[in-house]
C-alpha cells in the first residue's frame, strides 16, 4: 500500500522532461558508458531477476542494446564470457545477498563495469559496484519483496529512457510521453490498490486451491513470474508462471476445472494472442482470473474473474499488473493463516 508513495520517491527529481536527460544520481557520469555498452548482463535473484527481466524487454524495446538476465546464484559458478565491453547492472533489495555480492566480484575480476540498483545506502553491494542509483523504497517490513519490485522497475524505466535518448533509438515525441506517463503512475496504483476489497473476494474463492498458473507475454510476462513467486513465498501454494504463448509446449496438460489460471491481459500489442491464449484455457474449463484494462469489453466476458487496472504505455504496464499479483497473494495467505510478513524458511537477506 505504500508504492504510490515509494514508487514517487524512486521518480523524485529525476524527471526532468525539459531537459535532454535524466538525473539517475550516482549513474550520470556513466550514462556515455551505459549507452555504448556491447552488451548489458543482469545479475540477480528473486523478485530482483524478475525486476531484471523487466528490464531487457525495456533495454531491448527502447535503446536497442543486447540484454541477458541472469540469475547470480548460478552466474558465480560458471566460467562466464565477460569482458570490459559488458555492463553488468546488479539488482538487490537488501544489498546483501551473497549470490548476487560474488556475481559481482566475479564480474569485476573479468573487467566488467558494475552498476548498482539498491534499495540500502551503504550496504555491501552498493559499497562493491562502480557506480549505481538507489530506489528509495524505504525497508520492507516483511520478507517478501513488494515495494521494492515497483521501485527497480522504476528506476530500470528511467534508465533505459536516459540510455535510448543518449542512443537515438528514441523519438521526442515518446521520450516526452513516457516521462509524462510515469507521473501519472503513483496515482494509478491508487486506484488499483482501492480495489483491494474485490481482490479479497476473488483470494476468499481460491482460498484452498493447491495450484496456480500465471501467464502473461512480452512486459508482462516477468509480471507473471513475480506473481507467483509471491503466491509461493507468502501462502506456500505452488505456482508456475510461464510465457503464455509457452502454454501449448507443456502446462496446457496441467489445465482442468481444478487449475485456477491468471491471465496478465492487459490491451498491449499481444493482447489478440492472449485473448486467444485464454480461448485455449477456458476450452479445457480452467478457472481464468484476468488483469484487464480498464474499459475492456471482450475479456471480461469470456473469464470467470476480472480486476481492471488503468490504461496506460505498454512499456510501464509491470508497474500497474503487479500490484493486483501482490494483493491477491496477501489476500490468499492471510485467510489462509500465513504469518506474511516472515514466512517460513526465508529470510530477508540471503547472505549464506
Ligand atoms: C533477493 C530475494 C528476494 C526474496 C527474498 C529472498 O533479495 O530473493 O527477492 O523476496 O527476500 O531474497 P535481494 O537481493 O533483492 O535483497
């Protein structure tokens, strides 16, 4: 409930639309760097990877720069092919987790340019990058990352828009927009987050369901692996999140009456190809819960539940698909008796 207020803080003097650039803190004297960079690698885990896989389809869509996300607790057991060329952007919430501290390490000894996004001055990750931006998301009080998902990905947004300028590969016409559209973000969030009441009815009836599926395309996909991650965390229900146009090369066999499926199906440029993705799984009876934008006249018709979120650039739509995600995972857990804030066997930061 504090993203309108988090997600505004992690915008606060660094949009500067009459200017030709943004401010990105610690980040500006790099901004040459980042925009000429062969290649960007992401390292991460959790709900920070999926803030990552954000940011490709940003970096890609946007600036027109190779992207690959990886997660750091792998990356720092291989012998990656990384050089001086490579900017190597680290995403964590706490700035301490261990796997994404020696992906770091292991990427500077290789030569390669850090960059940070953290959400805690001074803590260790900050202190081992280059360079970096913090979100200012203040402390999440529970475990599980929340505000601190939004506020990445704001700053990731703000980054590539910065980089795309500084590249060419964006218009003025819709540099100007985007940063117009982010203003308007903290206050959409409101509205979606007043929708909590409906949210709750929709958890009450999937209360002791023991699977979920989350499907979602191209910016929302990352959505729908950050939607179940946080059914999983907090709840302990399984949960699969996949690319939805990935449905038909497996899950499909897993749908039944018994599979509530949620679709991220907002009106971007896939939105036909998850209309029929939807068509696919009602075929087979799944329960279908759909993330709409507002005003959409099909969808709703055709699925079992809908919550609506305000329209807004397809670039920024994690921003608003997300916050329906959480809340339905905090609905979720909490009738079903879940400690929220300190699930069992997480802790806050990894640091082992
Ligand atoms: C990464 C992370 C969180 C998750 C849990 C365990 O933390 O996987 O995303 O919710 O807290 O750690 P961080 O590097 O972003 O602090």
């Amino acid at each position: 409930f504090e993203q309108p207020r988090s997600i505004a803080d992690s915008m606060r003097g660094r949009l500067k639309a009459d200017e030709a650039h943004l401010q990105l803190g610690g980040l500006r004297n790099y901004l040459d760097k980042l925009a000429s960079a062969n290649r960007i690698v992401v390292v991460a885990c959790g709900t920070s990877w999926h803030a990552g896989l954000v940011a490709e389809y940003l970096f890609e869509e946007l600036a027109r720069i190779n992207v690959e996300v990886e997660y750091a607790s792998e990356f720092r057991y291989r012998n990656p092919v990384i050089n001086e060329n490579d900017l190597v952007i680290a995403i964590s919430q706490s700035g301490e987790t261990a796997d994404t501290l020696a992906a770091i390490e292991l990427a500077k000894s290789k030569g390669a340019t850090i960059f940070g996004i953290c959400n805690v001055v001074g803590s260790s990750i900050a202190r081992a990058t280059h360079a970096g931006a913090y979100t200012h998301a203040g402390p999440e009080i529970g475990v599980a990352s929340t505000k601190a998902f939004t506020a990445q990905v704001t700053v990731l947004t703000l980054m590539a828009i910065a980089v795309a300028w500084r590249r060419g590969t964006l218009s003025e016409e819709l540099y100007r927009q985007l940063l117009i559209e982010l203003e308007t973000i903290p206050s959409k969030v409101e509205r979606v987050l007043a929708k909590a009441a409906p949210i709750r009815e929709i958890a009450s009836i999937f209360t002791y369901s023991r699977n979920f599926i989350y499907l979602g395309r191209g910016l929302n996909f990352p959505v729908a692996l950050e939607g179940a991650l946080k059914l999983k965390e907090i709840s302990y229900i399984h949960a699969e999140g996949y690319p939805a146009a990935e449905m038909k090369h497996g899950p499909i066999a897993l749908i039944d009456e018994d599979m509530p499926v949620v679709f991220l199906a907002t009106k971007d440029n896939s939105y036909d190809k998850i209309v029929s993705n939807i068509m696919e799984v009602k075929a087979r009876k799944g329960r279908v819960i759909a993330i709409v934008t507002e005003g959409d006249a099909l969808i709703p018709g055709m699925v079992d539940f809908v919550i609506e979120i305000p329209n807004t650039h397809d670039v920024l739509t994690p921003l608003l698909s997300v916050i329906p995600l959480q809340l339905l995972s905090y609905y979720i857990a909490v009738l079903r008796g879940r400690n929220v804030d300190q699930p069992r066997n997480l802790a806050k930061s990894v640091t082992v």
